[in-house]
C-alpha cells in the first residue's frame, strides 16, 4: 500500500517538474527570435563571419568542422552529455524494472499458429470452428492422460 502511495507521489512530482519545464519553455520561446527570420544575428553578422574567417581562425579545410569543433565546440560537448546522461537514465530505467516471474511448464498452454491467424481475421465462422476443434482435440488428449494415468 506505501509502494502504491510513494508512486503516486513520484508520478504527481513528475507532472509538475514537467509542466513547470513546459511552461518555462513557452515563456522563453517569445524572446526567441523567429526562426529564419532575414534580420536575426545569425543571419546577418554570424554566417558572413564564420564563412569569412572559418580557415584563418581554425586551420580547418572544411567549415562544418570548423563551425562544430570550434567556434561552437561547448554547444557540441554539451549536446553529447546530454545523450549520455539520456542513455545512462535509460538504462537505469530497465535495470530497475522488477523481474517478470516465469510461468513453469504445467501452467504454458500451446496454441497453433493457424488459431491465431483465425483470430486475427473477421470470419467469425473460421474462428469457431477452429476453437471447436481445439476443444475437440484437448478433451481427447486430456481422456488419453486420464487413462494412462489409471492403467
């Protein structure tokens, strides 16, 4: 019952951190400028410099990587926490998943794939007739281990 309870609280806490996230995130949005808008920084004074100036201040043959390794190289660094930090919370989660228990094999019951695909499909008519004849068949194989049982 205190699981349940200390669940519910946990669950309850999320909600809130994430709203207040959302909300946080809404308000910052409308400072942002409008995305390729002509007159933003980026646009106008940014581009012209990296695209100028990428080789004498890099030493890069190539101005992507000088863009990614240089000039935005903390942006890039941080980018790559973040995926780590999201795999490691990943792999937390699973571990922390409680095993599922494992049915032992008196409690499994075969089914053939034919009356799966009966059930997948709208015939009504097939789907009984194949539950008929499972029916059929597992009262004869349930009277054949009455019998061998008794001999």
């Amino acid at each position: 019952m205190e699981e349940k309870k200390s669940r519910k609280k946990l669950a309850f806490g999320l909600i809130i951190v994430i709203v207040l996230v959302g909300i946080g995130a809404v308000r910052v949005g409308k400072f942002l400028p409008t995305i390729g808008a002509l007159d933003t920084p980026a646009n106008t004074n940014v581009s012209q410099y990296y695209i100028s100036n990428a080789y004498e201040d890099t030493h890069a043959q190539n101005i992507v990587t000088a863009v990614l390794a240089d000039y935005r190289g903390f942006d890039t660094l941080f980018e790559t926490c973040v995926m780590l930090l999201s795999g490691i919370a990943v792999l937390t989660i699973l571990s922390a998943k409680e095993k599922v228990p494992q049915k032992s094999d008196k409690e499994i019951i075969a089914v053939s794939y034919t009356h799966l695909r009966a059930h997948e499909t709208g015939r009504n008519l097939v789907c009984r007739l194949l539950l008929e004849k499972k029916k059929k068949k597992e009262k004869k194989e349930t009277s054949t281990i009455k019998n061998k049982m008794k001999k």
